[in-house]
C-alpha cells in the first residue's frame, strides 16, 4: 500500500525520535506509541482494522501536500533571511526568524 503511515515506539532509539518528529511534523502523533507494549496493541489494532489503516494512509496523502517538513521552499526563504540577520548583526546573539 503505498503511503502506509508508520508508526512507532518514542524510546530512547536515535531512529524512534526521528520517526516521532517527522510525524508529529505531518499531525499524525497518534502513531507514536510511548512503550512497547502500546506499539504492539497498536499494530495489531491497525493490522486488523483495514478501515482505520486506509483511513490514515489518506490522511497522510492530505497533510504531506501541507506539511511544513516537505516545503522545500519555505525552508530556502528561512535560512536566507536567517542569513541576512546573521550577517546584520554586529556581535553574536541569539534571535528568531518570523515566519
């Protein structure tokens, strides 16, 4: 099935902290089971519930075309204009991009 949602266990795993951000960065944080043992009652529930399964895969579809992850283009205009403020400043400082 292609655009199968993932899901996964948070952890302390570099690659659980990942999948945890990227989809907590398209809304779906529903798949990020907080132990082991909610990860397996969760695949087993979507395994077992195709309505659910294909229910997410078409959410996923929707919010990838909104998703700030996958705007390479809004990406580009930030770190330019973090860019130009960096360069603006007079000594080192912390400071934030608007959107």
């Amino acid at each position: 099935m292609k655009g199968l949602p993932v899901l996964t266990c948070k952890g302390d795993a570099f690659s659980g902290r990942v999948a945890a951000s990227l989809l907590t960065s398209v809304g779906m944080p529903e798949l990020i089971a907080e132990s082991l043992a909610a990860y397996e009652s969760r695949a087993l529930e979507l395994a077992l519930d195709q309505a659910q399964l294909t229910a997410l895969s078409e959410r996923l579809r929707r919010n990838l075309l909104h998703a700030p992850l996958f705007d390479a283009d809004g990406f580009r205009r930030g770190i330019e204009q973090a860019f130009v403020m960096m360069r603006e400043q007079d000594r080192p400082q912390s400071f934030s991009v608007p959107k």
